[in-house]
C-alpha cells in the first residue's frame, strides 16, 4: 500500500464518525484508530504508570501532543542518541519531539507550541495508536 493511499484513509477516518479501520492489500495491513477526547483520557490514565513528569499540578494546564499515527514511540533520532526531549525542557515551535515508525517510514513530529515538557506518557519503543496522546507541554 503506498504512502499517499494511507494518508487518504488518515483523513477520512480524522473527518467522519468511524472510530477505528482496518485495510489489508497485498498482504500488507493498515490499522488507524481516531480517538473521541473521553477515550484519550482513559488512555492517558493507564499511561501514567509509565510517565515521566515532573510537577502533576503543572499537567493540568499543559497542552497534550498525541501521535497522527498507528506505531512505534521512538523519543531519540537513532538508537543510543539523546533524546529529542526530556522532562524539564523548554520547546519552540517546531523543534522535534518524537518520532513514529510507522511501516517503516519514520514521521518526526514537531511542537506546534512553545512551553516546557512537562510529561512524556509513552516509553520508548512502544507501540502506540492514532490520536493518543504521548507528551505534555506547559505553557
């Protein structure tokens, strides 16, 4: 399946009501999954075992960053490298934060806001859904 025809499902699945499709062709299988606001809450709760945070009164002001995508969390641009972004620090408007993998493509997503990292919910390497939310900026 090419690149262009995942991205068409992306949106149509982002504009109407169906909350999760699922396209095999050729042997190859696309999962997108879109999110309602009171899933990506529940969601965020069964993270927190795994988040990094500093000050949890902080998060309640901050804006949540969620992945475009179905894949991999990778918060580091190679394996070993330093991380785009750790907990404490300060972000412009489009410094990279994360990366997903997703069929082998690699999608560097930036911040469209400037603030501090105040929680990163996904671990490194994991696997994670479209609409789900991964990191939290303050500010």
């Amino acid at each position: 399946m090419d690149l262009d025809k995942i991205k068409t499902l992306i949106d149509f699945v982002g504009q109407s009501r169906i909350s999760e499709l699922s396209v095999t062709e050729n042997g190859t299988t696309v999962r997108i999954s879109h999110y309602a606001q009171a899933q990506d809450a529940a969601v965020t709760g069964q993270k927190d075992s795994v988040a990094e945070q500093t000050n949890p009164s902080a998060s309640g002001s901050a804006n949540t960053v969620s992945t475009p995508v179905f894949g991999i969390f990778h918060r580091a641009p190679n394996p070993g490298a330093t991380p785009f972004v750790s907990v404490g620090d300060q972000v412009e408007v489009g410094q990279s934060l994360f990366i997903i993998e997703a069929m082998k493509v690699f999608n560097t997503i930036a911040a469209e806001r400037a603030g501090k990292v105040v929680r990163i919910l996904a671990g490194d390497g994991q696997e994670v859904d479209a609409g789900q939310p991964v990191l939290e900026i303050a500010g």
